[in-house]
C-alpha cells in the first residue's frame, strides 16, 4: 500500500490488520518506490514478454523448422500472455521512467550473457543465474 499523507495512516493501519488476518504480508511504501519496484518486477517482464511475443510470432513460416508445429506449440504456451499483453501498454506508458532504466539494465545482462555463450565460457553464469531463480 502507499500512503501518501499522515491521514491515510489510520486508513493504512486498519487495512492492513483486516488483510493480515487473512493472510497476507502488508507493507507500506512510497507512491514512488512503488513505481520503481513495480517497474522491475512486473512492467519490465511484461514489457520483455511483448517484445519475445513480437518477436517469434512475426517470423515467417519458412524462417522455422516445422513451422505448423512450432505455431500450434506458441500459441497454446503464449495464448494467456498474449491476451494478457493486450491490457498492459497504459500501465508501463505510465511509468516509463522507471522501466527505461531497468530495460537498458536487462539489456546490457543479456548482452553479456550472450557473450558468453558466443565465446563458450557461459556455463558458470547460467550456473549462477539458476541458483539465484530457484533460491526465491
């Protein structure tokens, strides 16, 4: 939750012990590290995702190895993402000063992962990166 004035405490205090009874872990933030923590872990992947999803769904039939396979396959595994897409361009225009940042960021990891994939030594960064993914 963000609460943005002193008054909104009361309000931010009793939602939080009614949404603590039921479960859930309730914290306080500012409106603007919402944004930046919003832009990180939720608008930058979604941002990613429409990309990929341009990205394969726009190759030609001839540019895939067993393309009707490969085109039932995609849609089946993207459907819910691609639908999903549609809802997400107002939310990251919004806060596109939080996700240019991390996008350059997330650009430049993959860069270098690719890198080293090109020159053979990548095993001990994938290494790494899956141990980080499992370890949440």
């Amino acid at each position: 939750m963000t609460p943005a004035q002193q008054k909104d405490m009361e309000v931010f205090g009793r939602v939080k012990a009614m949404m603590s009874t039921l479960g859930a872990h309730v914290f306080g933030i500012t409106p603007e590290a919402h944004d930046q923590v919003f832009a990180e872990i939720q608008q930058l992947p979604r941002l990613v995702t429409m990309a990929y999803l341009d990205l394969v769904f726009s190759k030609d039939a001839a540019e895939r190895p067993f393309a009707e396979t490969f085109d039932q396959v995609l849609r089946t595994q993207f459907q819910d993402l691609s639908e999903k897409a549609r809802d997400w361009h107002e939310e990251i225009a919004a806060n596109r000063d939080n996700i240019v940042p991390a996008l350059h960021a997330l650009a430049g990891r993959l860069e270098s992962l690719a890198e080293k994939l090109v020159q053979g030594n990548a095993d001990a960064e994938i290494e790494t990166e899956k141990n980080r993914a499992v370890s949440f």
